[in-house]
C-alpha cells in the first residue's frame, strides 16, 4: 500500500476511466485524496457525469505515469460512503477546499476503490509489480 499511495502522492493528476452513460468508454483527469483505513480514497461532485457513471457501473480503472517512464495503474469498484472524517482528510487539499468549502456541502462524494488492484510498471524490464490492495 505504501509504494502505491507515494506513487500518487508523487504524480497528483491521474486519469479515472469509467464506462459512460452512453457506453462508451470515459476518461478525464482525477487527484487521489488519502489512504485511510486501508483505503485509497477519492472525491467527486455528485452532479457530474462521473458520478452518474460510477452509480450506474462502479468499475472504473485509474493511471498515471511518473516523469521517469514508470506508471501505475489501479482498477477496482468505486464505494461512496458518506464518511465526514475522510471528507475533512480530502479538504486539507487546497483545490478540494476551493470547490466543496466544507464537509458537509450536499455535493461533495468521497469514494474508495473497493476490491482493488495495483501494478506498478516501468521500462526496465523488471516485472511489474503488483498488490491487492
């Protein structure tokens, strides 16, 4: 868990992948919030098409790749839970705060990657490593 959180701790803008409304595959830039409980947790805004998205098929998958040609990538089932201290825990990010101002604003969602999935990979030739998260 430790090398996966400082993986996206190091590379803050990931791209979440979801299965549209419409069927088709979507992606868009994402931040990772926090790891707590175990958990990799994450926010979004409950009037957007990702939300939408996630309610109708929770399977999303998540990527990014460092500056040095590595990447991650995560899969898992997006869990929302309306959980007050994780939403204070995203709010100490200042974008976070700029959008939602408080834990309770009715739109703000957190969610975490439930049954989740992590290969970490690069170009060495190395294998990839892999976690069950």
């Amino acid at each position: 868990m430790k090398e996966v959180v400082q993986f996206l701790q190091a590379n803050p803008v990931q791209y979440l992948a979801t299965v549209g409304l419409d069927g088709k595959a979507k992606a868009r830039p994402f931040m990772f919030c926090l790891e707590q409980d175990g958990k990799l947790w994450f926010c979004t805004n409950n009037k957007k098409d990702v939300y939408k998205e996630m309610q109708a098929n929770p399977n999303i998958e998540i990527t990014v790749s460092s500056p040095e040609y590595a990447w991650i990538r995560l899969c898992g089932k997006a869990a929302f839970e309306n959980n007050m201290p994780v939403k204070e825990g995203c709010l100490q990010n200042p974008i976070v705060k700029g959008q939602y101002q408080r834990a309770d604003n009715p739109i703000f969602e957190v969610f975490y990657l439930a049954e989740a999935k992590a290969v970490i990979a690069d170009f060495s030739g190395n294998p990839p490593k892999e976690y069950a998260l």
